[in-house]
C-alpha cells in the first residue's frame, strides 16, 4: 500500500502526539517529591545567668513529601549588648518521619554580659532551602559577682550602722516606753502575707477546624486555661511543650492552666495547624514589650 503525502503526514503528527505523551508521563512519573520543613524553638526559661545553660525545646516537621533526607542545623546564641553571635554549635538530623522533637541545652560563656539575648535556630536542607526559629531571653550577672560589685557599699554601710548604735542604745529604754504607751492607744494591725500561687483565671477557647486554629494567636495572664476545641468530622489533636492532648475526636476539648510568663507553641501533626499562646503579667509586663519573643519558618523563610 503506497501512502500519499497528505497520510504520511498525518501519521506522523499522531506519533509526534503519542511521544510527547509519553515524555510528559513519564517527567510526572519520576518527579522528585517536594521537600519542605519548618522548625518551632521554645525556651525553658527566659532569664539565664551568665556561665548558665540556656534550655530549650524544638520542634522540626516535615511538611512535604520526601523523607530521610539530612538537615544541616546550627545553634547560634546572639548577644545583643556585644552584636556579635557568642554561642554556635551545629548538628546534622535525618528527617526520617513526620516530626521531630529535640531538649537542646548551650552553654552560655561565664563573661556573657548582662542584657538581652536571641537563640536562634538556622536550618538549611534541600537544594538552598531554610527555615529557622527563635527566641529572646535574659542574661543576668551570678549573685557572687553582684555581691562583690556591692560588697565596699555594704561595708560602709555597717559603719555608719556601728556608728549610730551607741546613740541608739542611749536612748532605748525611752523608745520602748514610748512604743508601750502608743500601743494600748492604737488599733491592732492586720499582718498581711504575699503569697506567690496562681490565682484561678479566665478561660479562652480556641477551635481547631478546617485544618487551621482560630484564633491562632492568644494572648492570656498567669493562672489563665486555654480550651481546644475540635470541631472537624475527624480526630484531631494540640500538643506544645509540656502538654499534649492525645488523639481527640470530633466535639471533644483539651484545656491547659498556664502558671508561667512566657510564649508557648502549639501545633497539630495530623493538619500541620499551629499558632502561640502569649503568657504575660499586665502590672509588670516582660514578654509582649519584645513580642515576638519566638518566630517559626518554613520554605525559604
């Protein structure tokens, strides 16, 4: 059979067609699966003494569809008296599942200057692609050194105290008559104790729906709860750093009392949801003056 050009042409148009297609199916095929990850920091406590360690948690998850690929991490402590970065210790982790949760503690240098500091949390991974998080804190100078620097004060004011005990004694046996006589006169005074627990606060509900929390920021006082509610048609869940909820089902609640000034994370690993809860003292604010006092970051953040 002897084909005109008209068909030779048309043939090859549907083999061109059938080839492309393939090519194109076969790049879908073997598409390398994205990767993607994003790191939360959470510090232990917000003031350290200088020699002290600095405590933290972090949270690294996996956000994408590769796995067991490495991430490089370095741990950098930045003093912002001194500018300059004064702590670093690196670390290589293998994302091998969905999330990892990491206790970190830095030593930080015993000449550390008192001020404010930063942890931060650089992660490099992939094909040039970060994420990083971290948080401000506090350093103070030891009690030793704060009783040297005051200790020439201190004798100069047991001086002037020796000085004034002999006009003191002089005059001792008057001012406890006088102390005696005023008494029977006045009322009795009520002795009143400062106590340090937690008063019972107010409650704030956060709903966990649509693979998203509203609100995702909160804003709380000492002794206040936070109750997570879960009102998707699957289970869901809230964990953060010293609390977890667990797997909760649709309709149920988790409720955390938070005791100490600070800012908490909290997350979902079932919906990748997260967001904060920012613990503050109204009469004596030291968070939300430096808020954000934690930050987190995924792709290319």
């Amino acid at each position: 059979m002897v084909l005109d050009r008209k068909s030779i042409a048309s043939v090859a148009v549907i083999l061109m067609i059938f080839l492309v297609s393939s090519c194109s199916s076969e790049e879908k095929k073997d598409a390398a699966p994205t990767v993607n990850a994003s790191v939360i920091a959470h510090l232990q406590e917000d003031r350290v003494v200088a020699g002290g360690q600095v405590s933290y948690n972090m949270t690294i998850t996996n956000l994408g569809e590769a796995n067991g690929y490495d991430i490089a991490i370095e741990h950098r402590i930045f003093s912002t008296p001194a500018a300059r970065v004064v702590k670093t210790e690196g670390e290589i982790v293998k994302m091998d599942q969905q999330w990892i949760y990491k206790d970190k503690k830095l030593d930080l240098p015993s000449d550390s200057e008192a001020g404010d500091y930063q942890l931060i949390i650089a992660m490099s991974y992939g094909e040039n692609q970060t994420a990083q998080a971290g948080a401000f804190f506090t350093v103070s100078k030891p009690v030793e050194e704060i009783n040297k620097s005051s200790g020439q004060s201190s004798v100069t004011a047991a001086q002037s105290d020796a000085e004034d005990t002999s006009a003191k004694n002089e005059t001792g046996a008057d001012a406890v008559q006088s102390t005696q006589a005023n008494t029977s006169d006045s009322p009795t005074q009520p002795i009143t104790q400062n106590t340090s627990s937690v008063p019972a606060g107010k409650e704030v509900v956060v709903v966990h729906q649509d693979r998203k929390f509203t609100p995702d920021k909160v804003f709380i006082e000492p002794g206040d709860t936070v109750v997570w509610i879960q009102k998707d048609k699957t289970s869901g869940e809230v964990a953060g750093a010293g609390f977890s909820s667990g797997p909760l089902g649709p309709g149920k609640e988790f409720r955390h009392t938070f005791k100490k000034v600070g800012i908490f994370d909290f997350y979902s690993q079932l919906t990748k949801a997260y967001g904060t809860v920012t613990v503050d003292d109204p009469e004596n604010p030291t968070v939300r003056k430096r808020d954000p006092m934690s930050f987190q970051g995924g792709l290319n953040s």
